[in-house]
C-alpha cells in the first residue's frame, strides 16, 4: 500500500509558475499509474492529468494542455506536475492519487485511483 503527501503548493499571481510534487512511500512507486486532480471549493473533484508507469505516456485535461506538465522520477519515488501561466481558475486543493491496475481511457475517473495525497492548497490571484 502507497502513501502519497503532496507539497508545493503556495499562493501565487496570475501568470507565475509552480511545481507541485508528491512523495511517495510504502510501495513500489514505479508499478503504479499516477494523475493529479484538483477541487476547488464547491466544485466536484476534477481530472487534471495523469502518467503511465514508466513516464512515457501522459494524459491532460483540455483546461490546463499547453500549460501543465506531468512528470515523474521513479528513482526518487516522486510525482511532479509543473505549472505554468497560471490562471485564477486554477485555484483549488491539488490531490495525487495512485492505481496499481488502471485503464488510462479512464484516467479522468477519480475512482480509477485507489489511492490518495491529503492534498495541497494552490491560490492564484488575479
């Protein structure tokens, strides 16, 4: 069983960058298919992206394609996602979620994923 923490999180303006990272532990890293969703306050919990095992295959919803970047270090056990020209919208809790067995045509579904991060707050003002 993985556990996942996420970090980076912080409140930036519109337009800046951040990476997020998210830690893994437990299990072995490289087995799982990883994706990151968001929830903003109000909102259903969203697909943000996602990335096979190996890191060569990844996966984008069409509101963050072209600005977001999914990537991952086995070695280190660690999930990245970078991003850039942040929007207002893009404002929520960032979760990294984990499945050891999963079709990516279904990467979007949060129940895809069995396991979860407790999240980090992503703030962009305006």
């Amino acid at each position: 069983q993985v556990q996942l923490v996420e970090s980076g999180g912080g409140l930036v303006q519109a337009g800046d960058s951040l990476r997020l990272s998210c830690a893994a532990s437990g299990g072995t890293f490289s087995s799982y298919g990883m994706g990151w969703f968001r929830q903003a306050p109000g909102k259903n919990r969203e697909f943000v992206s996602a990335i096979n095992w190996g890191g060569d295959s990844t996966y984008y919803a069409a509101s963050v394609k072209g600005r977001f970047t999914i990537s991952r270090d086995n070695a280190k056990n660690t999930l990245y996602l970078q991003m850039s020209s942040l929007k207002a919208e893009d404002t929520a809790v960032y979760y990294c979620a984990a499945a050891l067995s999963i079709d990516y045509g279904l990467a979007h579904q949060p129940t895809e994923y069995e396991f979860w991060g407790q999240g980090t707050q992503v703030t962009v003002s305006s």
